[in-house]
C-alpha cells in the first residue's frame, strides 16, 4: 500500500494549545509518524471543554493522527530520554518561548549535536529574539499586536476590542506556515543533507494575512492611508475612545463602499446571504437576479472617492436590504445561481460536517477513538492524486504509545518499569 507523500518522516512534537499541535497534525496527515510528547497529566487543551477526563473534542481535533508519548522533560532523566530517542527522528517540533528550550536542553543548538541533519520547527508568540522574544503570546494577544483585530473592527456593547470570534487565526497560519517550512526543509535536505532551523511566530502568522494594510507604500498612501492614520493617533494622543479610533479608520476605506454593495452580507427571510463580487461582471448577474436596471452606481463614470455620492451608495444598499429580505436563502440561491453570480447561504460550522458537497468531496474522515468511540473529523488540508493523505489514527489516550514509542527506540522493559516508577514517564 502506498504510504502519504510524507512517509517514513517521523516527528518528534513538543506543543501544546493550537499552531503546535495543528502543525503535527498537517504532518500526520501527510503520511508522518508523529509522536507527541506530553506531561504527566497531558497537554493543557486535553482538560479545556473535556467531556470525560482528559479527552475534550478540541484535543482530539488537534491532535488526530499522532502516537502519546509521556515524558517529565523537566526532569533531568526526561530530557535525556529525548534526547536519547532525538537521533531517530527527522523532524522536531516545539512551541515555546524562546527562553524556554535552552533551559531544557531542547533548543536548535543542542539537538543539532545529536543529529546533525535535525530539521527543528520552532513557533513563538514574537520570535526568536528582539525586545518582545520573552513575552508570553496566544492568538487573542497576536490578533491585538498584528493589527487584525483592529482591521476586523468589532467592539462589544461598552466598546471594547472583540476577537475575531469562533477560529485562531493567527494560530492556523503559524501552524500552516510551520508545515511549509517543514516539507521545504525535507526537501532541501534530500538535495543537500543539510538540516536546519525553521522559525515561525503568531506575530508573523498575523502580518501576513494583512500585507496590503502594514505594507508602506508612500506614493499610495500619500493620498489616503496616512492623512486618515494621523487623525487615528492624533484621537489616541486625545484620549478618544478605541470606538471612535476605529471609526476614523474606517472613513479610508471609503472605496470600499460601493463595491461592498456587491461584496458582502444581507439579511433574508430565515437568515443571512453573502454576496462575493469581484468582477463587473460579476455585479451585472447579481443586479439581474435581483431586477435592478437602474443602479446609478453602475459604470466608470460614478466616483466612489467623492463623498457627495456616499447618500446615493447608502440609498442603492437600503433597497437592496428590502429586497433581500422578500426571500429565503435557498430561493435566493437558486435565483442567484442560475445567474452563474458567486453567493452563499451564511452556515453556522455545526452544518457543515452534513453539508452535500462536503460530504461528496470527503472532506470528513470517521474515526474510532478506543476511549470515546466513533467520531467525524475534519481531515487533511490537501488531496494527492498519488500519495494518499489521511490519517485513519484518532487522538491518542494520555501515555497510550508511551511503552510502543520506547521499545522500538530500544529502550529495555526493565528500564521503562523504572522510568515509569521514578515518575519519569507515564
């Protein structure tokens, strides 16, 4: 049977909460052996939402397709226990400040002295070094310090700063910028036999997604970016509030107001509807299904910078809100669609795994769990026409690999009885 593309790679992991885990299991999924180190009591996501003890569903999906190793690296014995099973793996992954590894002995530079061609994956909450290495991070703190909460601009009802509610995003772009570097990394080993360090942060994870707004690029900005970005700090000097600051932000993107028109939500009658324009094109299908004739925002005469045309752009969304809301979101699909125009019913994430095109594409895998029973999970993030991806490995149980994992690294079952009661391993 022919293995994932990334077959006969084994993982040694060190992580916890979510870019860490994520990246193991993008790993996993391409055909990787990962073992997961864990403290004696596990990971820290195992007991956040757990239903029985131990076991929680946001465990089991960022940790499906990986084998539980229990190791006390905070114990002498345990850290040269790894570093004892290290020279047998390809990749090790870690997810700690950056502080943190050297005084374990866990660091690039101490495992790359046992295996020379080590590819070591390191995620941070700001990088590796600068004036902010040794801060703690999480996403809801990356999200404040990358500027992508404030870009989402959502404020609750005393105005203060929202997350960007329901994901991580800055997590999942860390975690997918980490397995890049990754397979990168195999292959620039395949051709040169040189291992190296690959370093991604929740801080970069959410610049990334938003190059257009930190970019600087002055003849642009010139004309409307930086006059509006002054007003902003000029309000913060002034103690105005973090609502109006954003609101005074949002006056820059006055060019979005028309396209938005066509480019964003609506109220139906049993829900909400999103329309995703890009194209003139595209705006002409919706205008049919919608029977407007007479957009006076319609063709290249009609200046969205002026703000004199801001009362005739709110005027065109008011009548397409009433319209709108004369259907429900299958019969307005069904009239947009025949239309070709690119829409989409608003889902809630507990729809989707039920979803006719979801299920089609098999983007769900069943799973059977030894201490849960079966479960649907999201599976892997790329299809190979060759090399299948996919695990059909569950999360595993706290330890449950611990003895496989030690045994076939030639640790003696008189030597794991004694690590296991010296309170070394679980």
């Amino acid at each position: 049977m022919v293995g994932g593309p990334l077959d006969g790679i084994k993982v040694l992991e060190l992580t916890q909460i979510v870019a860490g885990p994520f990246c193991g299991v993008l790993l996993a999924d391409l055909g990787a052996d990962v073992v997961k180190i864990e403290p004696l009591g596990g990971e820290g996501t195992r007991v956040n939402g757990a239903f029985i003890p131990g076991e929680s569903k946001g465990y089991h999906s960022l940790n499906r397709g990986k084998r539980s190793l229990v190791v006390d690296v905070q114990q002498p014995d345990g850290r040269a226990l790894v570093h004892r099973l290290l020279p047998d793996f390809d990749i090790f992954l870690i997810n700690m400040r950056p502080t943190v590894p050297p005084r374990l002995g866990l660091d690039y530079e101490t495992l790359r002295k046992l295996r020379p061609n080590l590819i070591y994956i390191e995620n941070t909450g700001y990088g590796d070094h600068g004036p902010g290495a040794s801060r703690s991070g999480s996403d809801i703190v990356a999200q404040a310090f990358s500027g992508l909460m404030a870009a989402d601009a959502k404020v609750d009802e005393v105005g203060a700063p929202l997350l960007i509610g329901g994901t991580a995003p800055a997590d999942y772009m860390a975690a997918c910028s980490a397995a890049m570097g990754a397979c990168a990394a195999l292959f620039h080993r395949q051709r040169t036999g040189q291992g190296q360090k690959v370093s991604t942060s929740l801080l970069l994870a959410g610049m990334v997604m938003q190059g257009g707004s930190i970019g600087k690029l002055p003849v642009a900005d010139a004309m409307s970016v930086d006059p509006t970005f002054q007003r902003v700090l000029a309000a913060r000097a002034a103690g105005e509030s973090y609502e109006r600051q954003l609101a005074i932000r949002a006056e820059a993107q006055v060019l979005n107001k028309a396209f938005r028109l066509w480019y964003g939500g609506y109220r139906v009658k049993d829900g909400a509807l999103i329309l995703g324009s890009l194209t003139p094109a595209n705006q002409d299908q919706m205008r049919r299904a919608l029977g407007i004739e007479d957009d006076p925002t319609r063709g290249p005469d009609f200046n969205a910078l002026d703000r004199a045309n801001d009362a005739v752009v709110d005027a065109m969304k008011e009548r397409i809100r009433a319209i709108m809301l004369t259907r429900t979101m299958d019969e307005w699909i069904a009239v947009f669609e025949r239309e070709g125009a690119p829409v989409s019913k608003v889902n809630f994430p507990e729809e989707l795994a039920d979803d006719p095109q979801v299920q089609a594409m098999h983007y769900m895998v069943d799973l059977e769990h030894e201490l849960t029973g079966p479960e649907r999970m999201v599976g892997p993030a790329a299809y190979f026409s060759e090399t299948p991806s996919g695990t059909k490995r569950p999360s595993p149980p706290l330890g449950g690999h611990t003895d496989e994992v030690l045994r076939e690294h030639g640790v003696p079952d008189a030597e794991i009885a004694d690590l296991r009661a010296r309170a070394v391993i679980g």
